[in-house]
C-alpha cells in the first residue's frame, strides 16, 4: 500500500503530485492469433489437458489486457482459424463447421478493421496465419481461405521469422531473416537485452545502464509456484525469441540483443518497404518480439514474467507497428527526482508497506501511460518503509508508484 503526504511547495509546482488522470485512448483493433491446440481440448495429449493452461493462452490474456489498459481493442482467435488449417478430428471438424472465417475478417474501412496480429511464441509455428501471402496466392492448406495479408504483424514465434518458403509447412513466414536458424534462450540465465539501436523511436530513451543493457526479465518471485501441484507447470516461465544477428535481412533493423549471447537477435523490425530475406518488398512493418510464449506442454506465462520497462518496449514496439508516432521515452533523467534523507519544504515523503523478502523501486511518469524507475533497489524490510523525495526540479504534474521486484 502506497501513502503519500503531502507538503508545500516554495515554487509554482502544483499543489499535489497527482495519482491517477484520464488518458485519451488510441484507436487500434489488435488480433492474437491465438494458439489453435488451446482452443480445443481433443488436439492435446493427457499431460497438457492436466498440467497445462488449458482453453486459454495466459501470455495473450496478459498481453490483450495490458494493451487494454492503454486504449486498445483486442480480439483472440485460433491461429487455424485464418490459414484453413483442418485437424484431422472430429471434435475441431464439427466446431470449425459452426464458424465462418470471412465474419471474423472485417471489411476495409470498417472501424473494426485489424490495425495489428500478433503472434505470440505460444503457437504452433505449422499454423501460424499467413501474413504475408496475397490474396491471389492459393494458401498452402486450403483455396480461397483469406490470409491476413496487408496488416502489420509481431511475432514472437522463432521458427516463422526465418527464410522459410511459402508452399512449405511454414505458411506464417515473415522472412526477417535470411537463414533458417532460430531457437530460444533460457532468459533465467541471460536477463538483459542489450539495446545496439538506441536511435530508433521504438528504443529512443530507453533507459540502459553505461553497457547499453536493460533488464527485461524479472527474477522469480518466490511465491509464484508456491501452490503449483507436484509435477505442474511453472508459473515463471522466461524465454527469449531468437535468430541469429548476422542473418539479418537486408530490410531487417536490430534493435536488440540477447545480453551475453550478443550474436542472439532477439529484437528487430522491418519497416514498409524493407527488403526480405526472400527478395520481395514487405508491404507493413514488422516486428520481432523478444519473447517467446513456450509453446507444446509450456504454461505460457512469458509475458509475466517481464519487467516493466519490457512491457514499455511491447507496447513501444506495436505503437510503432500500428504507425503511431513516438515521442522519446521519459526516461529517468526526465522526472527531476532527487531520492534525500532529510524531509524539506520542496520534497515529498512516501510510504508504503513492504516485506524483508522483496526489493523495491519508485517509478515515475509524466503521462501515467509509461513507468520508468526513479529510485531503484531499495532494500525491503517487513513493517513501513518510507523515502523522502526532492521533487524541486520535478513538473508541475507527475505520476509516481512503488513496484515490487
């Protein structure tokens, strides 16, 4: 729990560091093309109707609401359902007879028209919708099935950002990268992305320490598997999306790389008009997200386990994606915060409730959209723990939180 008191300012500040305010929504439809083997129970095997997430991807459930909290319209539906991708089952035959693709496809113009697909690492890359076929191309499954051509796309599927051939068993490729090589990192290990594009608007002003790094993986709070049954999933699951920096495409940016393994790409994009790894134009840009949502048997909770400066990089990333124009992010530098020992007229005193357990973090914002640390590793302890903060060069309205790591 967060308290605040507060104090008069000997300057034209506000009379009150504001805690919350309206934010004006973006227009934006996101698809997740969801995990198809999620969306019905008879596709699995026993471990994963047990063990496994069940009906539901966690990581898109996580990623849609957080895209939610921003202004974004978000809808999921199984990654088969867009590339006439028929399981031999009775069960998905009868199910997939109920549906009609085309009433999920909204018209041109329509304001319900797909501004963003997002495929995340917890799909089959076999099934992953075709994204960049035309529409007069035959689909490798079926004729006349609508691929979602002309419509920007994130994928966080290793295998389909690879040079994979239309007409092969990779139907989803986006030919981000020449080879064909591509896998995960275990991000337990390697926690920080370093950032070797810091000019682009998606990472311009990310803030990273003199090394160009950024911590993008959380550690894992100890009570996250706490309740989890004997031999069930891990509710931490971290994992890199990954292809090899040198086989970049020609229209391929890195943003990226894996911290430690720095000839892991984990984060690039392709602009309009970029060249590919097969040789044609890309139509819409995309993006290559550095998380992979462990597919077959995984608990696909990537996305928890993130840090919230990797979540300001997603989000970044799909605004940039959806060609909205970025500003530069409000970095630390930007808040004016001094953390002091004593209290003054110009400082503000926080407190909050904390646990020996954990470490902490006071978080800044100018729009109450994007967080960034201010004061970072404070040590926990268990009863109130209190900061005095020198606001004199902060803005007249500014946004603050407490996080736990």
């Amino acid at each position: 729990m967060l308290r605040t008191r507060q104090f008069c300012w000997l300057c034209s500040i506000a009379a009150a560091i504001c805690l919350a305010c309206c934010i004006q929504a973006q227009a934006g439809m996101i698809l997740f093309a969801s995990r198809g083997e999620s969306w019905d129970p008879f596709l699995l095997d026993d471990a994963n109707r047990i063990e496994g997430p069940g009906l539901c991807v966690p990581e898109e459930v996580a990623m849609g609401l957080y895209l939610g909290d921003h202004g974004y319209s978000f809808r999921m539906l199984p990654e088969w359902f867009f590339n006439g991708f028929i399981a031999e089952t009775a069960s998905f035959l009868e199910f997939a007879d109920t549906l009609d693709p085309y009433e999920y496809i909204p018209e041109e113009g329509s304001p319900f028209a797909y501004d963003l697909v997002i495929i995340g690492g917890a799909g089959a890359s076999t099934t992953a919708p075709p994204t960049m076929m035309q529409p007069t191309e035959t689909n490798f499954y079926i004729t006349g099935q609508p691929p979602l051509y002309g419509i920007p796309v994130m994928a966080g599927e290793h295998v389909i950002l690879g040079n994979r051939p239309h007409g092969t068993s990779k139907p989803g490729s986006l030919f981000m990268y020449q080879g064909q090589s591509s896998g995960e990192e275990n991000a337990k290990t390697y926690q920080y992305m370093k950032i070797v594009d810091p000019e682009h608007p998606i990472t311009k002003g990310i803030p990273t320490d003199a090394d160009g790094l950024v911590k993008i993986w959380r550690d894992q709070p100890p009570e996250w598997d706490a309740h989890v049954p004997e031999g069930g999933k891990s509710n931490y699951v971290a994992l890199w999306c990954c292809q090899l920096r040198s086989e970049a495409a020609p229209g391929t940016q890195v943003l990226g790389v894996v911290g430690g393994v720095e000839q892991k790409s984990c984060f690039a994009v392709v602009d309009e008009g970029g060249v590919l790894a097969d040789g044609l134009i890309a139509n819409t840009r995309k993006v290559h997200l550095f998380m992979n949502g462990g597919g077959s048997g995984d608990a696909r909770r990537t996305f928890s386990a993130t840090t919230d400066i990797a979540k300001v990089l997603f989000l970044r990333a799909a605004q940039w994606a959806m060609g909205e124009t970025l500003t530069p992010y409000a970095g630390e530098e930007d808040f004016g915060i001094v953390d002091i020992t004593p209290a003054g007229a110009q400082a503000l005193n926080l407190s909050w409730e904390g646990s020996a357990s954990r470490t902490y973090s006071i978080q800044a914002s100018l729009d109450a959209a994007t967080w960034s640390n201010a004061v970072r590793d404070i040590a926990g302890k268990d009863g109130t723990i209190m900061r005095v903060l020198d606001v004199s060069a902060s803005p007249k309205s500014l946004f603050l939180r407490v996080a736990a790591e």
